[in-house]
C-alpha cells in the first residue's frame, strides 16, 4: 500500500493519521460542525505543512483517504434529515410507532430511564401521516398470500408525494423472504418519478439494507438509512470535488461500523455511524496482537465523550447486533463500544440542590469550548482543571497553534466550583479531574466485569487527546496497573481506520432445522444450506469486483446465528467450513454451537437434545491490508535526562503542589525510564505520569506507564 | 474562497472588489421605512440583498448599527429618526441572559442572505466594539458590568454570524469607541473574535474612523483595516472611496469612507461602481 490519509472527525477535533512510506505524520484541527468540510480540509493542511510538502503534493500522490465521519449521527439528534414516505404492509403502519416493549428506554442513560416521571418515548422521524400501508401479504416462508395491488400502490405514493415526501423506506413484512413486492413497488415508484424527472425522488428498500427478520428493526435500519443519506453524501460530494480539485484522483473510502472500510460509492448510509470508536477498537486489535496483548481495553478521551472497546485475544470479540443510534434500534453487525458523556470539554458544575461537584455529560464541544480556549467560552471543563493544575503548557497546546488563556480557566473554575464549594480553585480543579477520572474508570470496570472479565488484568491503551492526561488516573480507578501511550495516541481512532481491511458482512435470515427435539440424526439439507452461502458469496464476489478486488484476493468466515429449539436467545458462532458436505459437517458445526452455548451460559445449560436450529446468516468478506511490521528498536538504559526540558510546579491534591519534570516525548529514546510524578508533553497531548508510577520507552519507541517500579507490558492474562 | 478572504490572503483578484458599510442606505433606496428595515429581520435581508444586486456590489454589511444589537439584548432604542437612539440600556436583570440567536435580528438578517445571497456577494457581520456598545447598553449597576455585557454580546453575536455563515467579521467603532483606552476585558474580548473568526475560517476585519491614524498594531488581532479616510499600513487595507468623487488611488479593494449617506443620490454610487471596475 502507498501513501495513505486518515481522517476522524470527533466531536471536539478532528484528527489525521498519515502514512507517507516509512514516515508518519499526525495532526489535530477543531472540528467545524458548521461545515465538516471545513476541518476535513483544515486537517490535510495542517499534516501537509508537517511533512513539508505542499497540499498538491500530497494528495497527488497518495494512494487512499478514508474517512470516519459523525454527520450521520448528527442528523439523527439534530433532526436534519429529509422528510420520508413510509411504505408498509396495510395492518402494521404503526409498527415504528410502537416499536419494541422498551423502545421508550434506547439511547438514554440509566439515570434518565429512572426519572418515571418524566420519561417519553422519542419524537418520531417520520409523522403519522407519512407512513402508508399497502394491499399485500407474503407469509412466513415467503409465498405470496395476496399480490401487490399496482393502482393501491400508485394512490398510496401520490398521497405520501402530495403530504410533502421528500424520499420513500419501503419496507413490507416477510420481505427479506420474498422481495418480490418491495421490487415492485420500487419499480412504481421510480416509472411514476423517473431518474430524468426533476420531481425523482429516492427510494431505500428494507430487504437491500438489511435482508434480516425483525419488522420493526429492519424497518428502522431502512429508516435510519434513508434519512441520514441525504446530509452524508451531500458532505461527501463537497469534500469529493474538495479533495479532487486539490490533486486527489483515487476514491475517498468510509470507515464502517463492522471493522471494515470501503469506497463511498460501495457504501451506505447506516455502515457509517459510530465508525470512529470501531476504528480505534480495530487498531487495539492490531497493537495487541503486535505485542502479543490477550486482554485490552481501548480508551478514547476525547473532548465530547469517552469511548471504550474490549480486545481479547488480539481481535475484536464484542459485536452489538441490535445497535441503538441516537433513540433508534436497528440491525446489523456493529463492533462493540460504549461512549459516554466525559471528556476534556465536559463541564464542571455543583448541583445547587446537592451541592456535590459533577462533571459532564454536558460538553462544551469545540464551540465555545473550554474556557481556556479563548472562543468566550464560560463554563469550566476538565481542560480548564488539568491547565490550572499545571499539568497542561499553555504555550505549548496544539503544538503552540492555540494559545490557552489560564486566567480564563482560574476565573470559570472560581466562580463556578471552588466558590460554591467554599475550596482554593487548585483544589476544585483537582476533584474535577478525580471525578472525571473515577467516572471513566468506573465505566471500564463495569463493562469489563460485565463480560465476565477481571478488569485488573487488562492493559489500557490511551487514546484521545486526553487519554495520555488522564489514563493513569481511571487506570487506578479500575485497578489496572499498566497502560500504554503510542506516538499517535491523539490521533488513534485516525491511527485505527487505517489498519483496517476492506471488509464487508453480507447478512440473511432463513430458518434451517439441524436437529429436532429429541430426535437422532441430523435434519438439515446441506444442499439448501450450501445455496444460501452460494448466493452470499455471490453477492460478496460482484460487489468487491465493484471495489476493484479479483475474487481471489477475498478472504471468507461464514458465522452464524443459531439457537436451540425452545429458546430464544441465539449464540453467533464461526463455522469451521462455509460449505457442508455430510453428516461430519453438520457434526461440527453442532459441536461447535455447543461448545460456544456453554462458554457463553454455562456447560450445564447446553441442551442439544432440544433440538438446533439456525436462524441467520453472515458471510464475512475481506481483502487484508498490507500492513508494515512495526520496528523494533534495540533498548538503551538511561533516566530521560536528555529529553528533560525543565520542571513546573503541579498541583498533586493531597501531595501538595511538587516541581515536575517535564520531558519532550520526541526526544525520548526506547530503554529511557523514569519515575513520576512527570509530565511527557508532545504536540498533541500531554501524557501525565502520577505519584507512584512509573513511565518507560519500550522496544517500539511505546510509552508505557506503569503501577510501581517494576511492570511487564507483556502481562494481561488471568491472575 | 470568498473575494474578501482573498484579497486579506493578497491573492490577486481580477477586478477590484468595493465592500461599502451600508446600512440605512439600503432602506432608502428599497423605500422601506428605518424603523421596519432594523426591525425587521425579512425586511432588511431583502432590502440589503436587493442594494447589492443593483450596484454589483461585491459584500454587503449586516449590523452596522450598534444599537441593533443593544436593542436584541433588552436596550430601548428609537429608530424614529432613522438611526438607533437608546432610550435605555438594558436592564440590570437581562444583564445575565445574553443573545438569542433565534432572537437576534442582525443574525436572522446574516442567515437569510447567506441563503439568498451566497456564494455572489460576500455577507460582512459587523459586530461593534467593546467601547462603544459598552456606552449602548449601560445599566444602573456601573462601567464595568456595562462592558462585560458588551464583551458577552459581542462575542455571542460573533458566533452567531460565523454559524451562520457570513464571509467575514468587521468589528465597527464610532470615534470616541476606538479611541477609548483598551481595558483587560476589551482586549480579552477581541482575541476571542481573533480565535472566533480563526474557527470560522473567516478573516476580522476592524473600521478605523476618520482621523483615528491607527496602524498595524492597534489594528491587531484583525488581519485587515476597513478605514474612514487614509489606508492602514502594514496590514492589507481598503482604501476609502467618496461617491461623487474621483478616484485617485489604484487598488485592489476599496470601501466607503464611512457608512453610506442614506440620502445619498444612488447614481453617484453607481457611478462610482462602474469607475472602480473601469480602472480595474
């Protein structure tokens, strides 16, 4: 692979990784949220004036850019999106109304879903009038019960068109079944407004998205998709023409939400959301397995949010398959993370009735900032503490591109926290950052423990412009005693996208019996099964043709869903083979659905009496990036002496304000060690080295901090 | 780009650009009363809009009274005399509340012509100075809490026409204004619209009055001076041009000197117009 551009915009900044030959070049710029073309531009020409080349330069001879982008999120909280026409079978057009049981819950937090009283189902997106239902049915097994009237179909669209419909979800029971009547009306839809016709409007089908049971979700996901479209491909033109216009000739490629990135043109709107995080969760995977890591937690602290994901054993082992976005469940294969509302720009504040100091999940994002910031922000933040603490350099924030305003910061914090408080503002800025840190490492702990893991045996790695500052501190908050920094740590979820594969999952839901209750012998008809792989793997060889990759660059794992017989829950699991030829197939892939059942619930729960079945299907596809071994570097002892660059009083809470040394991170060599409290500063992020920890230079040029004096960056398996 | 980031950048332009500070102008020549043309955010959008299109000018400024922006924040203004005369500063119990942006005219008006106007003429927000609104929006509890008001206003109001999109930021002093001596908070205030302008990615631009002499350093932190009578050295200045008079200086970017004389005679601009790109 030749010269590659990263990009991921944050909520607070938006951040470059790029690799040109052996050389990498990071940068840093505030996102723009009132035009995400303006800082996607900003960033290129902030890491061309790193490398020393001009922007034409630049982009004329690199290979790849991809793109992490959270427009697609924004439309959905901002409520941005296109006016859509729902089209559904007659009977259920209040099925996205009603939602599933609990829909009233999905995508508050815990503390708001306890609040009774005040709790309301989300608004929808589409109105009531706007949703259409049509004469037809297709039964469980996918036979037509009651054809498609074409005239119903035509009244139907004129009436969503007169209402103002701006786009159509077509999305009929069954249909992922038998698409036959979602194709039909399609074709209505479009001889009705044709493509040449200024009245076209566009039209998503529910089985196109997302071939998969469950009408609510594989409606919403048709849903969400259609209505975030619109804002993200008109972005993606303007930074298209943007990037072309400045000597960019290859295709732009979007990060997706499986672990995958692919050319804009191969993908769509819902693989888009929440890639960011996924992106860095992916390159914890590739770090772990370089250093041979069994157990990871990725750490993103941002300055809207702080996001986590779980690595064990060197890959991603957590996928959400009923993913909420923003209020709305979907489906599809989503890598797992958690985000929550704690990052450098959240604000501090004390509760007037309680008079207890909170932090977050309010953020004063990138405008106006923390009042350090100097954009007329008021509000303390966590940057606005770690500043007055001394632990941040004003002049030397962003690489000195942006000049922090200390006063600014003493001024927020004074009168918002330590006068309430009745304290010193040193001592309010140091609880606003032991809470933010106890916060985030509760939330570590919590879904560590929850996966069934001892959270003291992970290593963290610090990602985000704020994790080298504050890992150490949510670190001791989880009882984990080693975490590690990287050159690119500001830039990680950047970093992240571009060790990423191609990658694409091609998903089905069709019901097979394997076993039945309390019979012997298998049920399954290979030959049934073997066609649906076929015609997924089909799928999957046009479609990455389409993306410029010949059929044997593709790698395969087919998973799938599959549960017993008088249950419901369903266990994913990995088939050995993707084709089964005879009964020792079927063998093994019902030994394996048992074994992963045990591991999951426990040995004793396993019934395989009850009778098996599969329910879904997923064919992951994937052409593997060319990825360059990291360079190992020969350890020479010493203390650091030569990167010091001076001291500078810091307040440490109960140790009292102690001179810290400071150290240039560049100028840190593998093998130098040293004791904290220290401060390693870089352009990008300062990483803070508390009392009783201890910070090293591994054989990678890796920062590694460290509980004690003695550590072993190679721990991370079961105490 | 726009021709006003581009001529600040230097960038050599094809014609001349003419930026005038036009305020009640547009008014009298749309013939809509001064009271509804600051008042009336539709009506002041299409008036300014329409001023632009029939003298090819090449931006229009939104916001050139200060006392529009008083009177967003709770100030009484008279526009009966078809300039802003604050009656009363804002009350002490809307010194804490600050702009609504929804609420503010001068920031609806800078959104409709972004969407009118955009991408043909460049939309100036003026935001005044510190000074000279502090004196708008006086209150009863002292000078201080007068120019912090002012400083959140402005800043506030900076924000607002960067959301929405304007191409550049003018920060507009009367005399006495400019010629106040610059407090912690005044000069605080400005390097917040240095930073905001930067997040923007639109250039500030600062007035200097008639007589005022500035230079580059009391024109900083803006990148560039739009002055009443002599150009600013050391930093890219319009150079101030009068309808009805002749033209003597060649240059890239010229602008009124001054704010246009509502009663001035349209076809001496327009003629000043059609010299200006004649001597291009």
């Amino acid at each position: 692979m030749g010269n590659t551009i990263d990009i991921d915009v944050g909520g607070t900044f938006t951040d470059c990784f790029m690799r040109r030959g052996s050389q990498v070049v990071t940068a840093k710029v505030p996102t723009t949220h009132y035009d995400l073309s303006v800082c996607f531009r900003q960033a290129i020409e902030t890491g061309a004036e790193r490398s020393g080349v001009d922007v034409a330069d630049l982009l004329s001879d690199t290979e790849l850019i991809r793109y992490s982008t959270t427009i697609g999120i924004n439309s959905l909280i901002e409520r941005t999106g296109p006016a859509l026409g729902l089209i559904t079978t007659r009977g259920f057009e209040d099925t996205v109304f009603i939602g599933r049981s609990r829909q009233w819950a999905d995508g508050i937090p815990i503390e708001e879903t306890r609040d009774l009283s005040r709790i309301q189902k989300p608004v929808p997106l589409l109105d009531k009038s706007m949703v259409v239902g049509v004469r037809e049915r297709v039964d469980c097994f996918g036979n037509v019960l009651m054809p498609l009237d074409p005239d119903d179909v035509r009244e139907q669209v004129q009436a969503l068109v007169d209402r103002g419909a701006r786009g159509f979800v077509v999305s009929l029971l069954w249909s992922f079944l038998n698409p036959q009547h979602e194709l039909e009306i399609l074709d209505i839809i479009r001889s009705e407004y044709p493509d040449t016709y200024l009245g076209n409007v566009p039209v998503v089908c529910s089985h196109q998205i997302s071939p998969r049971g469950g009408e609510y979700t594989r409606t919403m996901t048709a849903v969400v998709d259609a209505y975030t479209h619109q804002q993200i491909s008109s972005q993606l033109w303007t930074i298209g023409e943007m990037v072309r216009d400045a000597g960019y000739t290859k295709p732009l490629a979007l990060v997706h939400n499986n672990g995958g990135s692919k050319k804009v043109a191969r993908t769509r709107a819902i693989d888009t959301h929440g890639a960011g995080p996924v992106a860095g969760v992916l390159g914890s995977a590739y770090l772990a397995r370089q250093y041979g890591l069994d157990r990871v937690v990725f750490t993103d602290v941002g300055g809207t949010s702080f996001d986590l994901g779980v690595v064990t054993d060197g890959s991603v082992s957590s996928y959400e398959f009923r993913p909420v976005l923003d209020r709305w469940r979907v489906q599809g294969s989503f890598v797992e993370t958690r985000s929550i509302g704690a990052g450098g720009g959240s604000i501090a504040s004390v509760d007037p009735s309680l008079g207890r100091l909170k932090v977050g999940p309010a953020s004063a994002g990138s405008m106006p900032g923390p009042a350090c910031y100097g954009l007329g922000g008021e509000r303390p933040t966590v940057t606005d503490a770690d500043l007055v603490l001394g632990l941040i350099d004003p002049d030397n924030y962003l690489g000195g591109r942006m000049q922090l305003d200390v006063e600014a910061a003493r001024d927020a914090i004074e009168a918002d926290v330590a006068e309430p408080l009745g304290i010193t503002v040193e001592e309010a800025a140091w609880q606003i950052r032991r809470l933010v840190d106890a916060t985030m490492g509760q939330e570590i702990f919590k879904e560590l423990a929850l996966k069934g893991h001892d959270p003291r045996t992970f290593t963290i790695f610090a990602a985000g412009g704020a994790g080298a500052t504050h890992a150490a501190g949510y670190a001791e908050a989880v009882g984990a005693t080693t975490v590690m920094t990287f050159p690119f740590s500001s830039v990680f979820c950047a970093f992240g996208a571009s060790t990423t594969d191609v990658l694409h999952i091609y998903e089905r839901s069709r019901h097979l019996t394997v076993t039945q209750f309390m019979q012997p012998g298998f049920a399954l008809e290979t030959e049934g099964f073997n066609a649906i792989v076929a015609q997924l793997l089909d799928e999957a060889r046009l479609d990455f043709e389409l993306e410029g990759y010949a059929a044997d660059r593709l790698h395969y794992a087919l998973e799938l869903d599959m549960r017993y017989k008088t249950q419901l829950n369903q266990t994913r699991v990995t088939v050995p083979k993707p084709f089964l030829d005879g009964d020792d197939d079927v063998r093994e892939l019902c030994d394996v659905f048992n074994e992963a059942y045990a591991r999951q619930y426990s040995p004793e729960a396993a019934f395989p009496q009850a009778g098996i079945d599969i329910e879904e299907f997923h064919l992951k596809v994937w052409v593997p990036a060319d990825h360059e071994p990291a360079a190992k570097h020969e350890l020479v002892p010493g203390d650091g002496t030569a990167a010091k660059t001076g001291e500078r009083p810091v307040f440490w809470g109960p140790a009292g304000t102690v001179a810290t040394s400071v150290f240039d991170r560049t100028r840190l060599v593998p093998g130098d060690a040293f004791a904290g409290p220290a401060i390693v500063e870089s352009d990008d992020t300062t990483t803070v080295v508390p009392i009783g920890w201890h910070y090293r230079i591994d054989e990678y040029g890796n920062g590694v901090i460290e509980r004690g004096l003695h550590g072993d960056a190679r721990k991370g398996t079961e105490r | 780009m726009s021709r006003i980031a581009s001529v600040v950048r230097s960038d050599a332009l094809p014609v001349p650009i003419f930026t005038p500070l036009v305020g009640g102008f547009a008014a009298t020549i749309t013939q809509t009363s001064p009271e509804t043309f600051w008042r009336s955010a539709p009506a002041q959008a299409a008036a300014l809009a329409e001023t632009a299109r029939l003298f090819g000018l090449d931006a229009i400024t939104v916001g050139l009274d200060p006392a529009a922006l008083a009177e967003s924040a709770g100030a009484e203004v008279d526009w009966s005399t078809g300039r802003g005369v604050v009656t009363s500063g804002v009350p002490a119990a809307d010194a804490e509340r600050g702009l609504d942006p929804g609420a503010t005219t001068v920031l609806d008006v800078a959104l409709r012509l972004g969407q009118t106007l955009g991408g043909v003429t460049d939309v100036i927000g003026v935001v005044p100075g510190v000074a000279t609104l502090a004196r708008l929006v006086a209150t009863e509890s002292g000078a201080d809490a007068a120019e912090r008001l002012a400083a959140r206003l402005v800043i506030e109001a900076a924000r607002g026409y960067g959301e929405a999109r304007v191409d550049a930021l003018l920060v507009l002093d009367d005399a006495e204004g400019f010629a106040a001596a610059e407090s912690a908070a005044v000069r605080r205030a400005e390097r917040v619209l240095a930073n905001t302008a930067r997040f923007f990615d639109i250039p500030l631009l600062r007035s200097v009055p008639a007589g005022a002499g500035a230079d580059a350093e009391r024109i900083a932190p803006a990148q560039a001076a739009l002055p009443a009578d002599e150009p600013v050295t050391g930093v890219p200045s319009a150079v101030p041009v009068t309808p009805g008079a002749p033209v003597s200086v060649p240059a890239a970017w010229y602008t009124s000197a001054g704010e246009l004389d509502p009663a001035l005679p349209p076809e001496l601009l327009h003629d000043l117009v059609g010299a200006l790109r004649t001597d291009a």
